[in-house]
C-alpha cells in the first residue's frame, strides 16, 4: 500500500464545532470530500491514517495551535507536500505574516468566512497541487 496516495478528501481542523460546521456544508455542497479535527493531535492522528488533498488549519486552538500542527507536518516527508491553508479570526497583518511568511503556509482565510474566497483558495492550492504531482 502506497502511504503517500490522498483519499481526496479536505481535513477542517477547527476546536469550534460549528466552524467545523459551516465550512463542512460548504464543501461538501460544492463536491468535496470532507474530514474534520477537533484538535491538533487528533489532525496529526487522522493525516497518519490517511493523507488529506488539502488541510483547513485553525491557528488558535488549545493544547497544540496550528502552527504547532503544520510545523509537524512540513518537518515529515509523507506530509510535507499537502497544501495547508490556515483559519483564524486573527486578522492582523502580523498574524498574517507569521502565517505565510514566517511558517510557509500556502494562504491565510480569516473569520467570518467569505465563502467565495474559501471557494477560490481551496480550489486554487487544488490545482496548484495537482501541478507539482505531475
């Protein structure tokens, strides 16, 4: 069995259930597939049993943050690859920049979420993807 295969599908990593909610209805509604994390550890857990297309990384949550979280993932080579765009409701250039800048990830969405702009990023770091697998 080929470890580093996606099952396709988009891991929401989110404390919040009703984030987890919203951007759940959201994707599956537009034909992704879709799994969720309530917790760092419990996203690292899920990305070992299977790999996502694409993680939706909540930077603020307890115990483990998310750039906690994607600093694990980056530092594996199995890992390494899936695209990761972090969730905040922080929406200071500061955290955007420590983001993006300072951790390497592939986008910053902020809360409330556009969801055309969650649309937009998700099918962007898709394709971008897809691309480098080729």
């Amino acid at each position: 069995m080929d470890e580093t295969i996606s099952d396709n599908s988009i891991l929401i990593v989110d404390d919040n259930e009703l984030n987890i909610e919203i951007l759940e209805e959201l994707l599956k509604q537009t034909g992704y597939k879709v799994r969720s994390a309530k917790s760092g550890k419990e996203a690292l857990q899920s990305v070992k049993e299977k790999l996502p297309l694409l993680i939706l990384l909540d930077i603020v949550m307890p115990g483990m943050d998310g750039y906690e979280v994607f600093e694990k993932l980056r530092s594996e080579k199995r890992t390494g690859h899936i695209p990761i765009i972090f969730v905040s409701a922080l929406n200071d250039e500061n955290a955007k920049a420590k983001g993006m800048i300072l951790s390497g990830s592939n986008n910053y969405i902020t809360k409330p979420y556009n969801f055309a702009e969650v649309l937009l990023k998700i099918k962007t770091m898709v394709a971008i993807n897809d691309e480098k697998l080729v």
